[in-house]
C-alpha cells in the first residue's frame, strides 16, 4: 500500500499538527513540498487538493482531505490501536474531553497566542513588516487570563483531557513551539503546572522531530 | 433520568447551534438561562461550568462541558440511531468528509461572515456601536471568495459532507440566520446552489423551532 501524502511544510504550523498525529502513530507518510512562502499553495494543483488555497492537504489513495484538525482526526482513527488512542472515542465521555480541550485550543488559545507569534516572527520574515506592538500587548493580555484557566486546569489534571495524553495536547503544540523563540517565552514561568505539560510535550519523540524542521531563526 | 441542561438562551448562536442538534436527535432537555446581555456567563455559578465565561455548557448527570462544537458533537454521539447520525463516525471516510466541513465552517466561514453580523447587528445592539463600514466591506470580499468555494462543492453535493445531511451542515445555521437579517442577504442569490441548500437547513423543523427564539429586530 502506498504511504499517505501529505502536502506542504514542516515549518507551516498546520502542517506541523498533522505531522506530529502521523508520528505519534508510527504511520508511513511522504511529505511532498508546498511552499506557502513561494506561493505555491495557489497552484492549480494544489488548489485541486484544497479549494480555499490553504496547507496542508492529505491525500489517502482516493481520499483527499483539507483543515489540518480534520485530517489529523482522521490520522488518529485510521491507525488507532490499543496503546496509541488519542481521541478515546470508544467513551463517549473521554471523546467529550479531548473535544472540548481540542476547541479550547481552536477558540481561546489561538486567538490569544497565535497574533503574538504573526506580530513578532511570521510578518516580519514573510512580509517585512514590523511588529506592532500594541497587539502584542492586547494579546499577551487575553493570553495571561488563559493560561490562568490552563494552570488551574493542569493543576488538577496531568493532561488537558484528563490523566491522559489526546489530541487536544498535540494540537497545541505548532503555535506554542514558535511563541517560546518569542521575546515572551518568559510568560509560561507564572503557570509552573503550564510549564510542566508543555516541558512534557516537547519531551516527546514525536515532537522532538517534527520541530526539527521548524526553524525559529532566519 | 433527568434531561440534560444547557445553559444560556438562544438568541445566542453558540447555544443555538447545541440546541438545533438536540432536536434533531429529539433528545429531552431543559435549557437554563444565563442573560448574556446582563453578563451572567461571568457569575461565579457559571464560570464553575465554564471556566472561560462563556456560553453555552452543558450538564449531563456528573459530567459538564462547554465549547458549542464539543457539547453538539456529544449530543449527537449519546442520541445517534441508525436514523439520525450526523457524525458518521462508524464510516472513517464519511466521519472525516464531516469534520473536514464542520472545520471549513469554524475556520473559513465564519471568520469571512461574522464581522458582518457583529458590525450590522451584534454590536449596535449589544454595545450601542455603529457599524463599521470597512470592516463590513473587507469581511464580505473574503465572503465572496468562501461562497464561491462552496458553490462550486453545492453544484456537486447535496450537503457539504456529501450526499447526506450531517453536523457539518447544521454548524452553518446561527451565524448564517442573522446574516440573512443584515442589508447584506442579497449576496447569496448570486450562488444559487449555496442558496438552495441554505433553504432546505430552513425548511428543517429543529432549526424553525430555534429560530424562532432568535430575534433579529430590537
């Protein structure tokens, strides 16, 4: 059987997210080259792949899926197996859990963290444009009140959805991994049990080796 | 058993969209109101339930969620019969064509089409500010761009997963029923599948009793 396909970049965060979930699983894959800085995104071939012109896309012999959330789903089901289950959906309560924590990180998270990394590393490299600090302050506010919660979250919980890891920890792993090369990494020292997880998470081998190809310095 | 409750009031589209999935699965449920407009979601009861302030949770026995998309996909998971399955989880395909679309609506659609009901309805109302006019315009350029994706996909598939109603489809309805009550409505006669398709989620009996608690004058 032909591996999986994957398109895009390693150094593209939704990329990344799907990468880790093919990791985690041990599943064999072949990453082929989109380059989203030389545009190549917009092709016709890839806009075939992902009609709004977005990385990543999967291609599985007939099936061809776009949404990086939506196809590492479909990663973590197709090669479940006893001990790599990382949406637990064989409990209805669990599959809750992992959901609710994996929207955690799409609706609060994100849209807290995500700017302070546009503003300080991706337009400044990709568009030559300087940080505009005033959203970096307005974000690292909304960010503070969220890693409050987190921290009284993990504080009573080893992982986001409960004593074990899921797909809601992988799915925060992209953004962050660029916000700790940010001059703001400093900011997960007030949230020790935050620190914790994410000193867990980047312990793991499949992160170690994703965020290998995820330069921070260019 | 007692019926499940949901917390917060209709006329807001996160606990619509929960509320449309319980009818469609026609489960028994008592929904409990928390005033967003009085700000109750920040009332210590509530942020018990959701530590983010936020509507809608939901209360089934000992277990409490929050996060509009987790709540409806557990109610769509705990009340699936072979009749009403809109989650299609037991095909690995059909499950991800609808995460697939459910996360197009999350990250394509909505961010295109929200800024238009925030600045045409939400924030006069709520907040007693005028509309932003540029915004409105630069949202509805990107609209434009998303419906004539989704066009395309209409003229070749009766829903947005494929050839069966499913959450993916549902997802679409808050948001897009007070766009329909902004200047703006107009816009989609000119994608006359998406049009369609937007009619028949109309016609459905879980979103007329839903939408009929949703007010779109003041």
């Amino acid at each position: 059987m032909s591996p999986v396909k994957v398109f895009g970049r390693a150094i593209s965060t939704n990329v990344a997210r799907v990468l880790v979930c093919l990791e985690e699983v041990g599943a064999d894959y072949e990453l082929v080259s989109v380059d989203f800085l030389a545009g190549e995104q917009n092709s016709p071939e890839h806009v075939e792949r992902n009609p709004f012109g977005k990385v990543p896309a999967l291609q599985d012999g007939e099936l061809v899926l776009f949404e990086s959330r939506a196809i590492a789903k479909y990663v973590l089901r197709k090669y479940r197996t006893s001990e790599v289950d990382l949406l637990r959906e064989s409990s209805i309560s669990e599959a809750a859990m992992v959901d609710m924590w994996t929207e955690v990180e799409a609706q609060q998270y994100y849209p807290a963290l995500s700017p302070v990394v546009y503003e300080c590393i991706i337009f400044p490299v990709m568009r030559g444009v300087p940080t505009d600090q005033k959203v970096v302050d307005e974000s690292l506010e909304k960010l503070r009140k969220v890693l409050g919660v987190y921290e009284a979250h993990l504080t009573k919980n080893r992982f986001l959805a409960g004593d074990f890891i899921s797909f809601a920890d992988l799915s925060h792993f992209p953004f962050t991994f660029y916000f700790m090369a940010t001059p703001y990494a400093s900011l997960f020292e007030s949230y020790p049990h935050v620190k914790a997880w994410w000193e867990g998470l980047m312990s793991r081998p499949s992160i170690k080796k994703i965020s290998a190809n995820m330069p921070t310095k260019f």
